[in-house]
C-alpha cells in the first residue's frame, strides 16, 4: 500500500498531533465538566489513531522498500 505524498502528510498530521490532542483534550474535559463516555470516546479515538499509525507505518515502509529498489538499480 502506497499513498501520494499529499495525503500522507495530511494523515501524519491527524495522526501524531491532531488525534492525540482531540484524545486529551475531550478526556480532561469529561473529567472536569462531566461528559459523557469519557473512557469510550477517547478509547474510540486511540484506537483509530493506532490504526492510522499502522496505515502509515506500512505506507513509509513499501515507499522505502521502493525507493532502495530503484537505488539499487541505478548504482548497478
């Protein structure tokens, strides 16, 4: 699985700044103003932003994979 350059970073932004700070910020809020399913809803979004990671992690790894290939070959 390979993504466009574009899209990735978008999604690396979501994924190590955006969601983890959705995550605190609505679990401090539950527990000081008393939102609902504080432990659900950050649990919800921890497990996206894992799955996310993984997306991405298996993303970076097939365009290195790649790109070493194509490096190979030219130093040949």
């Amino acid at each position: 699985m390979q993504i466009n350059d574009k899209v990735y970073n978008i999604l690396k932004y979501v994924a190590q700044i955006a969601l983890p700070a959705l995550g605190t910020l609505y679990f401090a809020l539950a527990g000081i103003w008393g939102f609902p399913y504080g432990e659900e809803i950050v649990g919800t979004i921890t497990a996206v932003d894992t799955f996310l990671g993984v997306l991405l992690g298996i993303s970076a790894a097939t365009y290195s994979r790649k790109n070493q290939a194509i490096d190979n070959k030219e130093t040949k």
